[in-house]
C-alpha cells in the first residue's frame, strides 16, 4: 500500500535522477501513482493479466511493477509510471514483487 504525503515538487518537474535505486518509490514518484491516469493504466495492466500474479498465479495484494525505468536525459527527469508499453509492465503480488526488487535492480534505460 502506498502512503500519501505532501510533495514540494511542481508537476513540471516530476521526477529527478536519483543515486539510489530505493529513492525511485519515493518522493514524487510516489505521488504520481495517486494520480488518475496510473490508476487506469494500472488497473488495464491488472486486467491485462487476468488479476493474477504472473510469478505465482495469486490473486492476493496485487501491484503492478515497471520492468525498467526511463531516463528521458532532454528532460532530466524519469517518464511518468503511466507512460511505458504493456510489455514493461506486468502484475506482481506483493510478495513476489518484493523478492523480485530484493534479488534483482530494475534497469533504468537513459533515452
């Protein structure tokens, strides 16, 4: 579950680099997964995959993880979380997801 907070940062500057991987769920990412548009985008991911985790098959506490991020350099900032193909999205229960990030870092693409 993702916690609300107030954010400082204007939506024209969305996301910054960061120097850790961890630093990407929070701050202003965070807050652009209470946006409308990731709240679509992810349920047609959930649906996408039939509500079920594409690991395990469970159908208990569901997310839907990026397989990679962009760095759009023009911009110095990451793409918004609505904005990526299907193919880098996939649905993940929440136990799956977090052994996934524990194992392995999410590769940020710099476009």
């Amino acid at each position: 579950m993702y916690r609300r907070f107030k954010s400082t940062v204007s939506d024209k500057d969305r996301i910054t680099p960061v120097d850790k991987q961890e630093d990407i769920a929070h701050g202003s990412y965070g807050a652009l997964l209470f946006d409308k548009r990731w709240k679509n985008r992810r349920e047609y991911i959930l649906n996408k995959d039939r509500y079920s985790c594409t690991v395990c098959s469970s159908q208990q506490g569901l997310q839907v993880h990026h397989r990679q991020y962009h760095y759009l350099k023009i911009e110095k900032k990451f793409k918004v979380p609505w904005d990526y193909p299907d193919q880098l999205l996939i649905t993940l229960c929440e136990k799956c997801h977090q052994k996934g990030h524990n194992q392995y870092k999410v590769p940020i693409i710099y476009l």
